[in-house]
C-alpha cells in the first residue's frame, strides 16, 4: 500500500466569509493562496489552533486571553464553522484504487473533491474513508475543501464555570473537557476540526483492513502462539485469487534482523465483497516479551502483512509493532484493589491521570514522544486516559509501546456531564447511543494491536447508560483463553473485536476506589507529607485519582501571563491557619494552595516569607518534591498488604495550568518530577515519614541479596552527626522490607534542620543501587533555618562530556561536592548507571519519530528504531567547571536547565531562553560533602542556537554557566 500523510499546504476560511460552493472550490474557483478570508490552517488540528498561529485571536493559553475570545455559545456555530482546503497530486495505473482516509474530525462535514461532494457523518471519535478512484482528476491534480461543522450541542459556559459547563456537550460523541473544568479554561471553538491524520491510500484490486493481532500462551510463557484475522475488500468486479503472507521480524545482537517466521496462505474473494479471513496461528517458542516500565524490556516485533493477487502482484500491505505479553486484570482478594498482571508477574502500579497533550489538539508525533517518555523517565508504569478527553491518537500508543507505559483507555463519559453537576446533567449519556457504539467499536480496531492498552473503562466516575454498558461488556468480553474459566469455545482469539483485556464499567467500580462507584477517589489538594504513610489515609486497595499542587518554575509564569501575573499569593493568618488568595491571572488558570485551613498548614511557609516570584516558586519546587515523593512513597510502603496501586491527578496539563502536574505545558519539569522518579524506582530505598523507620522496597521479580544501608545525617553546619552501616540484608521479590529506625530524631542533640542520605549498596562491589535524599525538621519546627543557609557557598566541580550531532547534543556531567569536613563518615561507594537509565539517551526525539515513519520499510526501519548509534556524531569533547565556595557541607537542590539566546523580545517584553524539552537522568538533587554524582542530558537545538546549561541551586542564587 502507497500511503501518502496530507499534513502540509492547506487553507481555512471561515465559512461565512466564504461565498463559494463546495463545487466552485473544488473546480473553477479554488483559493489561490492564503489571502484573505483564506489563511494558512494547522491539519490536523482545529479551527481554534489554525486562528492561533495566524494572530488572528490572541494565545488563549497566554493570561487571560481565552476571555477575549469569542466563544461558541455566544457566536454560534456557524463562527466556529471553517473550509479547509488543500490539493495533491495522485495519478493511478491500471487497477489501481485509492482512498481518502479521515483518522478523526470533529463533529461532521461536507467533502468536496473535483466537484463531488460526499458527507461525512457525525462523531468525533471514528475513522472515514472514502473511495474517490472514480473522481480523481486524470492529470493527476486535484482540489480537496471540507467544511467541517462544530458538535450539535456545544453548550454554554455558567459564569460560575464548573466541571463541563452546563453539560451540553455530552449529548455529542465529543471530548466533555472543552467546557471547562476545575484545572481547565473552556475551549471556544470546543475542538472544532480536522483534528488526525488525513492520507490517501493507493492499493490495488484487494484492500487489507484492521488486522487484528493476538498472542496466547502455554508453558509458563515458553510456548506462544500468534492468532491473526484480517478483514480482505475486493474491490474489482472479478474474483481475486490472492496469496496473503504474514511475516514476523525481530531484531538480534548488532543490528541484525531475524526473519522469524514467514508464511503463505492463499483465499479465494468473491467479486465486490469484503470477507473475514484468519490466518493459520503462528508458533513460537520462548519469544521475546514485552514488559511494562521497570520490570524488563519493551521487546517488539514487527509484523507485516501482505496480500498478492493472480494478474495484479502485491495490492496492500500492512505493517505493526507488536508486543508478546499477556495482561490480566482482576480484584486481588487480600486488598480488594484491582490487581494487574503482565506475563504473570503482579505489576504494583504507580502511575498518573492523562488527559491530553494540548487543548488545541496540536498532537505531534515529537511531543507526544517527549510526553511519553517523561512519563517513563519518572518511572511510572501506567497512563489512564480520562473519560472527559480522547481516545488516544496511535501516535500516543506507538510511544507507550516503546516506554513501556500501561494505558487505562476510558470511553468518553463522565459523570459531571453524564448524570449529575449542576444543573444536573443527562444521565443517559450521548443522545444517539448507537453513534456512541459505532464509536466505540471503531476506536477498539484502531487501538486493540497495542501492547501497552491494558484496560477498558466504560466512563468516570460514572457507568455507561445500560444498553451502552451492556454492548460494551459484548464487544470487549474475554476469550476463554485469558480467563480462568472452563469453556468449549474453540473459536480463534483474533476473530473476537477485542479478547484479551479486561473491560471495567467506570473508574470507581470493581476494584477501584471502593469498588461500588462511591465518590472515594480524591483527595486533590495539599498534604502532610507523613499522612501519606498512615493507614487511615485512604481506605481502599487502589485509588484512581488523588491529587495535589504544581507550581510550575518562574520562567514559565513569566512566560505565559502578563507582568500582572507575576505577583505571588496574599497569604492572611485565619484561626491558626493560612489562607492564599492568587491574584486573578493565577485564579483563572486553576492555582490551587499549598495550604488547607484546619488540616495542613502553608508548606511554603514553611521555608520562610516568600519575597518575590522566584523565591516563591523554589519554595514551591521544594514542596512539589517532597509531596509527590511523600504520596508514592506512602502508597508503595504497602504494597500488597493494603494498596495494589495508585494513579495521580493529574500527570501533566493540556494548558498552562497551575495545578496537578509534573512538568507544564511547555515541557519544563517540575521538582514533583524528580520526587516521583526518585521514589517510583523498581528498587527503592526510603524514609517512612510516620514511623522513620527505613524501608526497602522491590518491586522487581528477583531476590536482592548482599544488600546493606547507609545512613548519613547532615546538619546545617556541614557536620555529620549520625552515621550507620547496617548488616547485610535480603529483600524477596515483590516485597517491601522494614529494616531499621532511624534515631536521629530522638538522640538528645538532635538539630531542628537536618539533612538524611541513605544509600542502599551492594556489598560485593559496594555498587549503589538506590539513593534517596531528605531534608527534615524535627517535631514543631519548620524549615525557616534554611533561609540563612542559603549564604553558605559550597564548591563545586563538575565535568562536562558532550556530543553534538547536528541539533542533537547528549552530556554526561559528573558533578562533586568538593567540601571537606573532618566529622565526615562516608564509605568510598562507586556510583553505577543503570541499565536502563543508560538506554534512556540513545537517540534523539526526532530519531524515535522518524523510526516510526519508516516502518513501512521492513527490518530496515526495526534497525534505526532500535539500533545501537543511531547518529553520525561529532567527537566527544569535555569541559570542567569549578565553582569556589568557602563553606562545607551540602550543596542543596541543585537544578540544571539549558538556554539558547533568543531574539524575539516575546510577550511584555520578557525573553525566554529555555531550549525544551530536555531529558535529564535527574534533577533538584543534593550533594553531601565529597560525594560524586552523575547526571546525563539530552535534548534538540533551534537551528543557529548555540545551547548554555546553568545551574543554580539553594546554595546558589546566581546562575552559573557549566557549558
């Protein structure tokens, strides 16, 4: 199949400003350039993104923008309703047939096409494909618009906000996010659009459609079995007699490819017919298997499918990375949380709530790489794409794939718009339930070949209305081989539409929260970070959303909201407690406090007064760290003996929100990240903040054994105070080990501010293997004596190895703590790099995007996705940086960041130099004196941008150039 993306050279006119016919457009009158009222458009994407990038509305993410922009409710639909317009060119041979394939729009549309018009149904989740090889112009030119019109009921937006509006939108089959939320400004065009891909397809007489691929197993895994049915379209008015070949590739040691299967089968189709057709299971012995993050490689093959017709030769062909695993999913017994399975292996899930990557539907294939990745460098192991958003993109899928991110993938209902909110919403869902089903069974072929999709989830807190929920328990019903159910069902497994993953009625049912769709999710605002070790914190086995703050850094406010919008909260004492009170910029992108009167105290206070902007928003960094790394932490001290996972709310934002996310959405990370990297690691060893013992913690599937802890104290002074080796110890597999307290606290010249390092090491080769750093006050104290420790200047020397390809630059620092203190107790201990955190800079965004593109090109395209130096590179240069300092003791949060010189002045006036994204193996990290550290980067350059990386830190107010 010859596959051609139309994602360039398109136009959009709104389409009252448009006196023209689709025919005229489209024959005698096309547009000629992006002159008034036409204007270059964003495909895919949306009516709202297309106005964005040309300045005809202002950046509704920037401020208070959104407020000037028109919305919906008030211009009515037919403002929001826009031609986009484009040609290509494609000149058929003999027997040829081409389509033209829609991967998604929304709502529904006219196409015109040399004058003929087809209409596009309703729906914004569902593919179109349209056969236009009788109206394609033979000279091989042709003229595409399509007027795409807004959802039926796109609503209106109450002056008190609310979660969806007033709930209009779920009577579509539509995203419910774009009314608004409490962590989200309502979308005004309310995602208007061509918003996926848009192709042509040229095949020949017999088309390939949605392949549906699945592995079963035998033998603990040693034996498996791949099932394969294709549905097969003749197109001609003949009979078809076809050879279809399935082959399987995977890649060995050296960039070799292996053939390891490579099969023929013939069918016979009749004339102007589309048949089901399975193919003869293939046979496997010990594949390679695919694994989550954390727990073993992504292992993926790629298999290819090809049918040749008598007369013709090969008509289509159809490729796909594949995953060997099997997932399970059901109520754990001990905890009553749902408990998932991956190659029979317990997978304790520590994951985050997803709802999409932009609010505009900007979704390209680089961001979602750096999204998703993100997500695997904090070492979480499970998405859950929300309800009230997508379904997700391929795109999204490729990536989770690749990084091994479980996906919760949830139909599109929720319950504020899908039965109750006020006013009280429909609690019958969509009005057209069988445009919901259509929907939902043409996303499960779009998504069901992906390894990473682990569940289906009827809604949000909210079941589908029965006849929904029913068709859906139908349509995703297991196959008696990925039950523990005695059956006489012999049919093939890749002829059920799904088969292999469980289906769950909504996110609060069945092993969720409590099971029984009580609202017991939440909480989402500020903690105690030693609450979160408490068993009384949260009472049921796995909790699907619990949530919390997300300042984002400095820059990034200043970045996005006018000079106004710098201006730190108002803090006001109220019954022991305080209040803050955002200005008005920070309130309309949903800041939510870091204090809660009656329960949690101010956590940036507790630092000190913050004086400006900066100071506030590095206070706010050291509260990110601790609270996220306090919320995971908790949640896995009982692994399986209360908790069988968590997901928090959320991960990042679709928006420059101000509230639950671990890097904003310009792709700058936040201290939360690097809290939840640290303590989501597959060998962990923490700090109960409860009852100070520590604890080590495996999630892995093998025993650790010659393992032993050491404990460091600092205090402000530089001084070592408290210093222990324990004995050797063991920890099983899957278990959380209980191993000692730490009495610091307790001794009698304890320190109101100290600092506590624990190294968990192997004694053979004193190799670490988990580190983890606290900064901790003792019982009624705060943080406030770390303001005056902020003049102590501690030196520093770091070593700078780079390699630059093209726009790609990799660095390796080594960075040293260079003080000295007599009272020092440290073991001379050699710091490893994982495996996998090595792995994790071995190609550049665009490399990975790019293999994607080039699947199609059989093991060629395996090898540049997976291969070892994916690059021409420069040789490596090194750099060392010596930072003075007079004073000994810890060099305390450390940040790195990269910036490239900008030109433009960007808004008000403020330059934002931050290259992003940037990849870093850690970050917001201490040193203790003489201690050694290293720190890996990777990112992309602006062309003609020469890239400088910083640091700064509590120690180090001033920026220093350390490339």
């Amino acid at each position: 199949m010859a596959k051609k993306v139309l994602d360039s050279g398109w136009l959009a006119a709104r389409s009252t400003e448009v006196s023209l016919t689709g025919v005229q457009l489209t024959t005698t009158h096309p547009p000629s350039g992006p002159t008034a009222p036409w204007m270059e458009a964003s495909v895919p994407g949306t009516v709202l993104g297309t106005l964005v990038k040309n300045e005809a509305v202002p950046d509704p993410f920037y401020g208070l923008n959104n407020e000037a922009i028109i919305d919906i409710a008030d211009s009515g639909r037919e403002y929001y309703t826009f031609w986009f317009f484009t040609t290509f060119d494609c000149a058929l041979s003999a027997n040829q047939h081409v389509d033209l394939n829609f991967r998604a729009i929304n709502y529904s549309a006219e196409v015109y096409l040399n004058g003929h018009k087809q209409t596009l149904p309703k729906g914004m989740f569902r593919r179109h494909t349209l056969d236009i090889t009788d109206i394609l112009n033979p000279s091989g030119n042709n003229l595409l618009a399509v007027l795409v019109y807004p959802p039926d009921h796109p609503g209106t937006i109450p002056a008190e906000g609310g979660q969806g509006g007033d709930h209009e939108i779920g009577k579509d089959v539509a995203t419910q996010y774009v009314e608004g939320w409490d962590w989200m400004c309502p979308i005004r065009d309310r995602n208007t659009g061509i918003w996926d891909e848009v192709s042509i397809t040229v095949t020949g007489p017999v088309k390939i459609i949605d392949p549906h691929l699945v592995s079963s197993f035998f033998d603990d895994f040693k034996r498996s079995y791949l099932h394969t049915t294709v549905e097969l379209q003749n197109k001609s008015s003949w009979v078809a007699e076809c050879t279809v070949t399935l082959q399987v590739t995977t890649e060995l040691e050296e960039n070799i490819c292996l053939v390891e299967h490579f099969q023929n089968t013939n069918v016979t189709i009749p004339a102007k017919s589309r048949i089901e057709y399975t193919l003869p299971p293939l046979f496997f012995y010990k594949p390679n298997l695919w694994w989550p993050n954390g727990l073993g490689k992504q292992s993926l093959y790629t298999v290819e499918i090809s049918i040749d017709v008598k007369g013709f030769g090969e008509s289509d062909s159809w490729s796909h990375f594949f995953g060997f695993r099997k997932i399970e999913s059901t109520i754990d017994s001990t905890t009553g949380g749902r408990l998932f399975k991956v190659n029979g292996q317990p997978v304790f899930i520590r994951g985050g709530n997803w709802i999409l990557s932009d609010g505009l539907l900007r979704l390209t294939k680089k961001r979602y790489m750096a999204d998703i990745k993100f997500h695997a460098d904090m070492n979480f192991n499970m998405l859950r794409c929300w309800g009230g958003g997508l379904a997700e993109r391929p795109d999204f899928y490729n990536y989770c794939d690749l990084y091994g991110l479980l996906v919760w993938q949830e139909f599109w209902i929720t319950g504020d718009v899908d039965g109750r909110g006020i006013p009280v919403s429909n609690p019958d869902g969509p009005l057209d339930h069988d445009l919901f089903l259509l929907c939902a069974r043409d996303t499960i072929k779009l998504l069901r070949n992906h390894a990473s999709l682990a569940i289906w989830v009827g809604g949000n807190e909210q079941v589908p209305p029965y006849d929904i929920n029913t068709a859906l328990k139908s349509y995703l019903k297991l196959h008696p081989l990925f039950t523990n159910e005695t059956t006489t069902d012999s049919t093939d497994p890749s002829k059920y539409m799904d088969g292999t993953r469980a289906y769950v009625q909504g996110s609060m049912w069945d092993g969720f929260a409590d099971g029984m769709g009580d609202f017991t999710d939440g909480p989402y605002e500020i903690q105690n970070p030693e609450d979160f070790f408490k068993d009384s914190f949260y009472k049921y086995g796995f909790n699907p959303e619990v949530g919390s703050v997300g300042v984002p850094v400095a820059a990034t406010i200043r970045a996005t909201m006018p000079p106004e919008g710098w201006s730190i909260p108002i803090f006001k004492k109220s019954n022991g407690y305080v209040e803050e009170t955002p200005n008005p910029i920070w309130e309309y992108h949903k800041y939510i406090p870091y204090s809660k009167p009656g329960k949690v105290h101010d956590q940036i206070l507790m630092y000190g007064y913050p004086k400006n902007l900066d100071d506030f928003c590095e206070k706010a960094q050291l509260v990110n760290y601790v609270q996220y790394r306090a919320l995971l932490e908790g949640w896995t001290s009982r692994m399986w003996t209360k908790y069988t996972g968590v997901l928090i709310w959320k991960t990042q934002n679709p928006w420059t929100g101000l509230r639950g996310q671990f890097y904003d959405h310009l792709h700058d990370q936040t201290a939360g990240f690097y809290g939840c990297r640290s303590a989501a690691e597959p060998v962990h060893v923490q700090l109960n903040l409860a009852t100070y013992f520590i604890e080590v913690v495996n999630t892995t599937a093998e025993e650790l054994s010659d393992m032993a802890i050491e404990i460091s104290v600092w205090d402000l002074d530089g001084a070592c105070p408290y210093y222990k080796v324990t004995d050797k110890i063991s920890v099983p597999a899957k278990k959380v080990k209980k191993v000692i307290e730490m009495m610091y606290p307790k001794s009698k010249n304890a320190k109101p501010v100290y600092f506590v390092l624990l190294k968990l090491f192997r004694v053979s080769d004193m190799a670490i293997i988990s580190r983890n750093f606290y900064w901790l006050h003792l019982s009624g104290e705060d943080y406030t004596l770390l303001e005056e420790y902020r003049k102590k200047k501690v030196p520093l020397k770091i070593t700078s190895d780079v390699l630059v390809s093209g726009s790609t630059y990799k660095v390796k620092m080594r960075l040293e703590n260079s003080s000295t203190s007599l009272s020092m107790k440290t073991l001379d201990i050699k710091i490893i790099d994982k495996k996998d955190e090595s792995n994790m800079y071995n190609s550049s965004p665009t490399q990975v995007v790019e293999a994607f593109e080039k699947q199609k090109k059989k093991a060629s395209a395996w090898t540049r996705f997976f291969g070892g130096d994916l690059i021409s590179s420069t040789p490596n240069y090194l750099k060392r940086t010596e930072i003075n300092g007079t004073h000994v003791g810890v060099a305390f949060f450390l940040r790195i960041s990269v910036h490239g010189a900008k030109k433009d002045q960007g808004n008000n006036g403020y330059v934002d130099t931050r290259i992003l994204p940037v990849h870093y193996s850690d970050n917001y990290f201490s040193l203790v004196p003489g201690e050694k550290m290293n720190v890996n980067l990777s990112f992309e350059v602006p062309d003609g941008v020469a890239p400088r990386v910083l640091l700064t830190g509590w120690n180090y107010s001033e920026s220093h150039t350390i490339l």
